[in-house]
C-alpha cells in the first residue's frame, strides 16, 4: 500500500458485508449494515503524547460511524485515528 497516514491515523480494510439471506429474499446492498470489523493495512508513528499500539496486519473493531471512507485503486478503506478504535481481536 502507498498510503502512509500521519501521526495517529491507521487505514483500515474493512470485512466483507455479510449476505444473508431471510427466508429466500435476499438483502440488497443498501439494506446491509456495515461492517464494524477490519484489518489494519497501514499506521502512523503515532504522536509525541500517545504511542501507536496497532500494527499492520491487526484485526480490530471500530464505531459504527468512525472513520472517513477512502477509496484507492478500486478497494474501500477506512482511515480513522487510533482512538476510534474499540479493541484488536
């Protein structure tokens, strides 16, 4: 990846929407929640108050609504600062 995010900002892939199906009808893509898990494909350094705990390669979860969504060479990312991160799994 060549997107290095500044200071505590990490870019993340999110996971695939999950496609369920309800008794035979299946959901449309607008219709899907979105996922609030992903892996960590790219970190900052981190500031001179806060280090940076996630590393490349992390599974985490994240807010709902956290993160600003990018799009690069045709893949969603997320990019989002350390802090909006609820937990690696």
């Amino acid at each position: 990846m060549n997107i290095k995010p500044l200071a505590d900002r990490v870019v993340i892939l999110p996971a695939p929407a999950e496609t369920k199906t309800v008794g035979g009808i299946i959901i449309p893509d607008t219709a899907k929640e979105k996922p609030l898990q992903g892996e960590v494909v790219a970190a900052g350094n981190g500031t001179k108050d806060e280090e940076m705990v996630l590393k490349v390669g992390d599974k985490v979860l994240y807010g709902k609504y956290a993160g600003t969504e990018l799009e690069y060479e045709g893949e969603k990312y997320l990019i989002m600062r350390q802090s909006d991160v609820l937990a690696i799994l």
